[in-house]
C-alpha cells in the first residue's frame, strides 16, 4: 500500500538519517523523498512516500518518538497515488 508523510522537523544535520533509518528498519519501501527548509529555516519539511503492505501506524508511532520530530501528518492513499 502507498502512503505519503510530511514531516515538520528540526534543522538538525542527523534528521535525514534517522528518519530513512527507521523507515528501513520498520520494513517500509522508500519510493519518494522531498525535503525543504521551512519559512523560519529553524526547520525542514521532509515529504517521504512510501510502500508496503504493513499497519502504516507501524511506521508513524516510532517517527513520532524521534526528539527531532515535531510533526507528523498521514496523507490519503488517492495522494501516494497520484505521486507515484
């Protein structure tokens, strides 16, 4: 199944890392990757798009335990769609 997140982060060097990190150890494909820094620059915007037939909350409840995850949002199935 697709899935898109959008993730609001601190501009810390190692984010990048840890998010694709634990998006592999959870089992979860990568299929896109965007990542802006916000307005503010004290912040990025990561867009991952991603697949697997695994619970999507698998994935979402550990990128929320991650200290430099600020927010997390889950985006429709007709949006990873269109994006792949």
């Amino acid at each position: 199944m697709n899935h898109v997140l959008t993730i609001h982060t601190k501009n810390q060097t190692v984010v990048l890392e840890r998010l694709l990190q634990v998006t592999r150890y959870r089992g979860f494909q990568l299929t896109g990757l965007e990542m802006k820094p916000q307005g503010s620059q004290s912040g990025l915007l990561v867009t991952l798009s991603i697949v697997s037939d695994k619970p999507i909350h698998l994935l979402t409840s550990q990128l929320n335990k991650l200290v430099d995850v600020e927010q997390l949002e889950l985006h429709s199935e007709q949006l990873a769609s269109l994006r792949a």
